[in-house]
C-alpha cells in the first residue's frame, strides 16, 4: 500500500484506492478529493465522441452540452481545445439569425 505524507490524507494513512491506481471510477460528479479539490473524471470514448458531434454541429450551448455529459463548461472547452475541434460558423450564423429574427424593432419606428 502507497504511504502519502502527513496531512494529506489524515495522518500519513493510505490514499484511496481509486487515488492510487489513478482512475476515477469511484467519484461521482462533485466528489472531492485531498484537500477539496475536485476530482477529475476520465472521458470515456463514448463521451468524447458525443463531445464531438455536439461541439461541432449542435445549437445548443457549451453549458447545454455539459449538462447532457454531466461536465462543466470548462471541462467542455478543455476536451474541445485538446481534441482541437471549433464550433461551427453555419452553428453560429444559424444562431445569430435566430436571435435577430427575435427581436422587433418595428414597435418603437413612426
């Protein structure tokens, strides 16, 4: 068994397991680690593909599609950077056209 020093784990017991073997099977979202920092899940390939066609040609936002992952923005942003894929322009002229359409700036002209 791994030995961690004082005041990481208590005093100087052994990690986890799921912190010794280096995977996050054990945590649920939200889970922390030593020290309240959070824990760090592995994305699984289904997710990364999900990931993928979500990022690329979906309308919803990055939070919409952390939400659907149980991820966060960030961790959104940081798999799409990493795997080096960009947001599609047609996604955003397509959102942009929706939100002009939206607005009626009519009422207000004489």
């Amino acid at each position: 068994m791994d030995r961690i020093p004082a005041g990481i784990y208590g005093s100087g017991g052994a990690a986890p397991s799921h912190h010794r073997s280096g995977t996050s099977e054990n945590c649920g979202k939200g889970e922390r680690g030593h020290e309240g920092i959070p824990v760090m899940r592995k994305w699984t390939d289904e997710e990364t593909d999900t990931l993928k066609e979500l990022y690329q040609s979906s309308p919803l936002k990055v939070s919409e599609i952390g939400e659907q992952l149980s991820r966060t923005k960030y961790s959104i942003y940081g798999k799409a950077r990493s795997l080096q894929i960009r947001r599609s322009s047609m996604r955003l002229r397509r959102r942009t056209y929706q939100s002009s359409k939206l607005t009626d700036f009519s009422a207000g002209v004489e």
